[in-house]
C-alpha cells in the first residue's frame, strides 16, 4: 500500500466570524499560547510520518509564507546577541516540501482542495484543517489515522460523536458495522437539516483521501451554504472504494469558533508547567469571588 507522504492545509477561507482579528492577519496565524493554529496542524502532519506539505493559500496569506521560511535577520540578530533562536524550532520547513498553491475565490472546502491536484497528482493524501485543534491522548490524530489507514487503506475521516442538536453545523456520518476505532461510512452529509442526522458521528477536519476524489471535485457543484463542498465528492467514492471512520482518542477544540478558541487557550495554558499553576489559581479566584 502506498503511505501517506503528502498533507494539504486549506488556509484561504476569510475567517469571518473572528474580525476585525483577522481582517489582516490569517486565522490560521492566531496563536493558542505560543504557536500558530498552523503550527500545530503542521506538527501533527509532520509526527504522522508526512513530509510534503502543501498549503492552499490566498489572498492576504502571505504571513503562513513567511512563518515557515528561515527569519535571517531574526537569527542573526539573535546570533549576535547570544540569544537562543530555540522558540523556532519546527518553523523553518525545507524547502520543496513546504508547497504553496493558490485558491484565487474562497468557494469552498471541496474546491479549495480541488487546487492542490496537480501537486497531488495520483498519490493518495491527508487533509488538515488548522483550525480544528485535535489534541491526541497518545498520538497526534493524523498518526492515529495513518495507523488505521495501513490496516484498511481507501478513504478514511476522522470521527468524533457530538450532541445531536449541533449535527447540523457539520459533515455527517451515516454509520455502518463497527470493528474497535473503525466504522464503516455508509454514507455522508453536509449540514443536515434538525433532526435528519443520520447519527451524532461528526467530522472534525482530518481526512486521507484517494486521488480519485479530485476528479469528483473537478465538477462537484456547490452544495450546502452555495460552496463547493468536499463532503459531497467524498460521499459519491462510497461504494466504490473502502470508507471509513476512525474514533479519535483525544480532546477537540474549535477554533474556527470563538468560544472554543478562547477553551484551546485556557485548556493548553492551564497545561503549562511554567504558567499553568498560577492561571489556574488566578482562575479559581476569579470564579469564585
Ligand atoms: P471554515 O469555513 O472554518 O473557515 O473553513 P472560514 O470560511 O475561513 O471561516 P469563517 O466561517 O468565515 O469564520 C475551514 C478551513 O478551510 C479553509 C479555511 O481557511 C479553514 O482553514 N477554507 C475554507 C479554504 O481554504 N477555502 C475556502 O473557500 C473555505
């Protein structure tokens, strides 16, 4: 079976429901703590054993550019002053497998994907979307796919069950037989309507795909919301190739939400061994007073 070698990270969306923060800086750049959400979508493709990485950018983008570039000034100022340029580990990627194509119109997911096909060309891939924060409890979510994807191979998502009253703000599963982590996908729905999901098996962002579903996008019509959506391409590979869901054994942050971005920020600061104890106590007191 051929591994899985190539990510694509869709960042050309406007991120509208975080302005006026990101009317000139990419929410994919809005730092939980210390690091970029972009950052931790690369870290996570990166530990899953995939080392060409290919950014779908736009417009006003530049600044994820130039985050994983080398900073010459910054290090040699650094140099200069006999200061550590440590905090910069894991943003200088090589160059040739740091890739960046362009979505020239923010039509949607499924056609932000469709971008980056010649550079997919007839390899199988991982998707990431940087602002769904996954954190694995023992491994990094992409490394908990790629171990199922050697076992089944075909098309796999990331699965995560949640209250049935928020399906309809997500992709959908329609499960089949369950086998530990796996759950055979029946079928898939974009934004289903109240009470239509056809289970609480949501799709947070992570997803290895066979190249055969670039085709698909190439003529996929714009679905729910008037955008190109991936869900829909990727529903019409059932049947023909294997489908899965994997459960996801670990925390989701949100943090194409606002509340769930502020969560991210608390939950991994609280973590912090230098800064977390006395958060947590500034926290405790200003619950309670
Ligand atoms: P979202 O729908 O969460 O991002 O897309 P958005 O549209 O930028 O955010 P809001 O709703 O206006 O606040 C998930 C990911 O897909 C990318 C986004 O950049 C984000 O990382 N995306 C979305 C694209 O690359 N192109 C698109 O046309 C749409």
């Amino acid at each position: 079976m051929v591994s899985i070698r190539k990510a694509v990270f869709p960042v050309a969306g406007l991120g509208t429901r975080f302005l006026p923060a990101t009317k000139a800086v990419p929410k994919e750049m809005l730092p939980v703590v210390d690091r970029p959400l972009i950052q931790y979508a690369v870290d996570e493709a990166l530990e899953a054993g995939i080392d060409t990485l290919i950014f779908v950018t736009g417009r006003g983008k530049g600044a994820i550019e130039d985050h994983f570039d080398v900073a010459f000034e910054l290090e040699r100022t650094q140099a200069d002053r006999g200061k550590s340029v440590a905090a910069l580990e894991g943003t200088r990627l090589t160059p040739g497998n740091a890739l960046f194509v362009r979505q020239q119109e923010p039509r949607g997911l499924g056609h932000a994907i469709w971008c980056a096909r010649e550079v997919i060309g007839n390899d199988p891939f991982a998707i990431i979307l940087p602002d769904e924060l996954l954190i694995g409890r023992t491994k990094g979510c992409m490394a908990q796919m790629v171990d199922q994807y050697e076992k089944v191979g075909g098309n796999l998502v990331c699965a995560l069950g949640v209250p049935m009253e928020e399906t309809p703000s997500y992709g959908v599963i329609d499960p089949g037989a369950r086998d530990g982590v796996l759950t055979e996908v029946k079928g898939l729905v974009e934004k289903p309507a109240a009470g239509t999901a056809p289970s609480n098996l949501m799709l947070p962002g992570r997803y290895i795909l066979q190249p055969e579903v670039m085709s698909l996008l190439a003529t996929q019509e714009a679905g729910a919301g008037g955008e190109v959506q991936l869900t829909d391409s990727m529903a019409k590979l059932i049947g023909s190739q294997p489908f899965h869901g994997v459960t996801f054994d670990g925390e989701r942050f949100d943090c194409g939400s606002k509340l769930g971005f502020a969560q991210a920020n608390f939950a991994l600061a609280s973590r912090d061994k230098d800064m977390g104890p006395a958060l947590k106590a500034w926290a405790n007191d200003l619950l309670t007073n």
